[in-house]
C-alpha cells in the first residue's frame, strides 16, 4: 500500500514527511521547556538529523537546486542530489541572523550546528528541555519551512 501511496504523491513525499518530521520536533522542543514538558528520543533524532543536515550543506555543494531524487532516503542522504548549500544562502532569515556580526555564511551555518549539538549533548541525558536557544530554534524552525514549502511545491507536479 505504501509503495502505491508513494507513486501516487510522487518523489518529493519522503523529502516533505522527514522535513515535516523535524519541523514538528523543533516545535515540541520550543514549547517544552517552558512548560517543563519531556523530549522524546525522535525530538532528539530529528534535531540531530537536522544539524547533520546542515552539516552536510556546510561540506559540500551539488549542482542540482531542487529537490528531485531525494525523497526515497531519510537524513543527510536525501540533500545530496540539491545544492542545499546554496539555497540556504539566499535565506533572507539567514542573512538576515546577526547581520550586524558581519558572520560570513560559513560562520552562521557552523554556529547554528554547534548550538543544535551543543543542546542535543545537554540534553540527552536531561529529564526536562533545558536551556532552548529560542532564537536559533526559531531562525531553524523558519529554515525547514521554506524547505518544507519547496517540497510540497514539487508534490504538485
């Protein structure tokens, strides 16, 4: 059946159901700490798979801008086939995250990995969220919603 339900929504539908996936963990993480609330193990996975994510954006820089071909894998794997890199650089949210640093592009994406890892060690072992980087998570938060919209775009053709 899911094979059939793939084929029906076309190849961006595993790309959009993993982006959907850390969006909604970045949100549960936003809202937990101040309600005391618990992280989940897959909050933690999807947050990881985001910064290796950009990680992986940061490493190299393929010739491809969309997203075709990436949906059948989960991770870092389903950014090889776009030029991740350069999209994120034309991210007015991005640009715009300490501008007045004068940060260059390189600098910003390795910050934002070392917060999202940063968090993920203090917290792994931590009963409740502690310490969420609210305007990060926010700015990540943004960052997967234009690639989310990009996705859902491509599912429409």
């Amino acid at each position: 059946m899911l094979p059939n339900a793939l084929a029906d929504t076309g190849p961006y539908a595993g790309v959009w159901s993993h982006l959907k996936s850390i969006d909604y963990a970045l949100q549960r993480t936003l809202f937990a700490a101040p309600n005391n609330d618990k992280l989940t193990a897959l909050d933690h996975e999807r947050i990881k798979a985001l910064a290796d994510i950009l990680n992986h954006a940061q490493m190299t820089s393929v010739s491809n801008d969309d997203l075709l071909g990436i949906s059948m894998a989960a991770g870092p794997a389903f950014v090889e086939t776009m030029d991740l890199r350069e999209k994120l650089e034309s991210m007015d949210v991005i640009k715009a995250w300490k501008g007045s640093s004068k940060m260059g592009f390189d600098t910003k994406l390795r910050r934002l990995i070392d917060i999202i890892n940063g968090f993920i060690e203090k917290n792994s072992s931590a009963l409740f969220a502690k310490d969420v980087p609210v305007e990060e998570f926010n700015l990540l938060r943004k960052v997967v919603q234009h690639l989310l919209s990009d996705a859902e775009a491509s599912l429409q053709y």
